[in-house]
C-alpha cells in the first residue's frame, strides 16, 4: 500500500520510514528510527528526486506507481549516491528503461562503482548553475561537494522555492505520518536527534556546509521549502534551522554550559564529577550535564560537545594512559574537527596519574582552537576533604571563564 504526502499540488514526499535499522552507518543507535527521503514532481515530466535505502524499495516503488498511474518516470535526480538514499536506483531502471538520470560527474562514477547498469541510460551530466525545465518547473543545480560525499548537490526548484538539500538539514528520527517540522514540537522532540545526525554525520565538513550556507544565503528569500533527504520537510521558520546548521557549523556552541564526561572505574572519579556538578549549579550555573562515557554512546557525547560551550573531561589512568572509552571520545571529537571550547580536566589514578597531562596533550595538540583551564583537580584514588579547596578552585575557573565569554 502507498504512503504519500503532498508537499504542494505538485511535488509529493514518496520516502519511506525505517524503525528496524537499530545503527545508521551500523555505528549510531537511531531508537527513534530514520526516514529515507526521496520526492516526486508531476510536472508535463515526471521527476524523482533520489531514491531510497535498499531495505524501503518496495515502499517507495508503490508511492511513485500510485502517483504515476500511467505515466511514465521521465527523469531520476540524483543529489546524493550514499546507498542509504542511492541504494535503489537499479530498481528504478529496471522498472523505467527510459528514465533519464540527472547528476553530476562524480556520482555517475559512483553509480559505476556501486555496480549500476547506468550507462544504458541517457545521462545528464550537470554542474554549478546549471539549470534544466521539466515543463512549468525549472531547476538550478547547485555543487555542494563535501555535504557530505564528494559528488552531492542540491538542487533548487525555482518556480516552486523547494530546495532538495540532499542530506544539509537532515535529521535522524522516523517521521511517522508527521512531514513538516511544524506538524511536530521540533525543538522539544527533534532538536538532539537533527544536532546529533549532523554533527556525527558531517560535523567533519563545517567549512563544506558554510559554503552552501553561503550560496542559499544568496536566495533565501526564494527558500520556501526545505527538503531534505532524512527528518521533516521545513515550510515555516526556516530561519530556526539554518541558524542552527550556521552554528553547528562554524563549530560555535549553541549554548553557555557545562558538559562534564567521567570516566569511572569503581565509583571515585563519578563522585567527583558529581561534586563539581553540584558546585557549579550553588554557584549559578544549572546549564550542567553529566554523562558516563562508558555508558553513553559516543554519537550523543559528540552531540553534546558540540552544544555546549564547556567540557569537563574527568578521567581516571588506566595502563598508564587515558581511560580507553575517554580516549576514543576524544578521538571523534578530533574526528568531527570540533573547535571553539572551553576544557577543564579532573584526573585520577591510585600510583601513576597520567590521565590529566595526556588529556591535556591531546587537546593541545591534536584539536584547534581549544582552552584548556590551567586550574585542574588531581585525585589519588578518591576524593576527599582535603580536596575541597581544589574542587572550589576548579568550579570558580570555570565560572570565571564563562563570564570571560
Ligand atoms: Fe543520508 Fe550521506 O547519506
């Protein structure tokens, strides 16, 4: 059975919902599942913009033979080869011989690479600025490489305003009958799955994502629908989540607070970050989250590194080194080129404390335009009342480097 909606008389969502994929890229856990994204235009030519995952096919081929009847598919418009929305395209052929394939260079090699019998089809090559009719509906194709494959571009509907965005504005969560981000509470219920999509997904390409910022800034009031391939289609507000993308961009917190991520092996160094979570909120600042980096999954730890302006990495040694699941946090915070934060260090360790300098190295060296406060909490084992003036010390550096901001 087709599960359509209707985005304007004429362009229809034709994607599909996902709630049994438990990890996107089979490293991040989606518990709100994901939407795979693809759209249809009837115009004089039938136009599809993308496909889908593999494992939705069947649904997208029922959504595009409901609104198709007879007709036939004229075009396919590639934006983005990644399987999760590329995967589907020889389905697409199979089933429309005659189907013109629009993109660029780049993802036509792709296409290849992945297998696709494409070559028996005419081929659109396009490029920046190109622009094409598909009858009382022109298109302008926009480069958007690196957003986040190299070969991706978006494309503008200049008769309607609807920008395909490919995956710029995308979210993780399934939409569940809910199209539009204002048919939802975005901010309440979508805000961290959209921030923790684009951060794990193309936080690595900021400087990629403000280019196209730049050129959407050149037509934004053109802009009246934003559709991307994952999460809600944006028709209000738009200005909401462009902002947001500018931030998370730029690498710039979104908000003046305190992330503190423990590493705690028998209790001791959660305790004191507990303690110091306790100090900052007496002192003013409630902004305050506290996670276990052994239980919280580095997809949300990077999420919320990226939120706030402050993080407290509090870290027992183990072998010597960093704890491992610490360690491997800050590799994807360097990863995704995270930049503009403000560190703090709480370290630990019985015989050997090495954590808190090698914590501090890698900051300093292996990440860009990081502080890392000078005033740092040392435990040997645990936390004691000896510690207390150290502890004070710490929360006010912190206090004071907020108001600094
Ligand atoms: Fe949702 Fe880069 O693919």
């Amino acid at each position: 059975m087709y599960c359509v909606r209707n985005i304007t008389e004429d362009l229809y969502w034709v994607g599909a919902n996902d709630h049994r994929l438990h990890l996107f890229e089979n490293i991040h856990p989606i518990p709100r599942g994901v939407s795979y994204n693809a759209y249809l235009l009837l115009d004089k030519q039938t136009v599809l913009f993308d496909t889908v995952d593999w494992s939705a096919c069947r649904q997208l081929l029922e959504n595009i033979e409901h609104l198709l009847g007879k007709r036939p598919l004229d075009y396919l418009v590639i934006n983005h080869m990644e399987p999760d929305h590329g995967a589907s395209i020889e389905e697409i052929l199979l089933r429309w011989p005659k189907v013109k394939i629009i993109s660029t260079e780049k993802a036509f090699m792709l296409m290849r690479q992945f297998g696709f019998h494409v070559d028996s089809h005419e081929l659109i090559e396009v490029k920046e600025g190109d622009t094409y009719s598909f009858g009382s509906h022109t298109v302008t194709f926009v480069a958007a490489p690196m957003v986040h494959w190299p070969e991706a571009m978006v494309t503008f509907d200049t008769t309607s305003g609807a920008l395909f965005s490919a995956d710029a504005f995308g979210s993780f969560g399934a939409l569940d009958g809910k199209l539009f981000a204002d048919e939802v509470n975005f901010d309440r219920d979508w805000l961290n799955d959209a921030r923790r999509y684009l951060t794990n997904i193309v936080g690595k390409y900021g400087p990629h994502v403000q280019l196209l910022l730049k050129k959407a800034g050149g037509i934004l009031d053109q802009i009246k629908y934003i559709c991307p391939l994952h999460g809600p289609v944006w028709r209000k507000d738009l200005m909401y989540f462009i902002d947001k993308y500018d931030k998370w961009s730029r690498y710039e917190p979104e908000e003046k607070g305190v992330m503190i991520a423990y590493a705690s092996m028998y209790g001791n160094t959660e305790a004191a970050a507990q303690a110091l979570a306790a100090k900052l909120c007496e002192k003013g600042m409630t902004n305050v989250w506290v996670y276990d980096v052994s239980n919280t999954h580095v997809s949300e730890l990077v999420s919320e590194s990226f939120r706030l302006s402050h993080i407290v990495l509090a870290s027992v040694t183990y072998n010597l080194g960093i704890y491992p699941v610490m360690h491997d946090y800050l590799m994807h915070l360097k990863a995704l080129n995270l930049q503009n934060r403000t560190f703090a260090i709480i370290e630990n360790g019985s015989w050997a404390c090495k954590s808190g300098d090698l914590m501090q190295k890698f900051i300093n060296e292996e990440m860009k335009n990081m502080t890392v406060l000078n005033e740092r909490l040392s435990l040997a084992s645990s936390l004691n009342e000896g510690k207390a003036g150290e502890l004070e010390v710490l929360a006010n550096a912190v206090m004071d480097s907020m108001k600094e901001e």
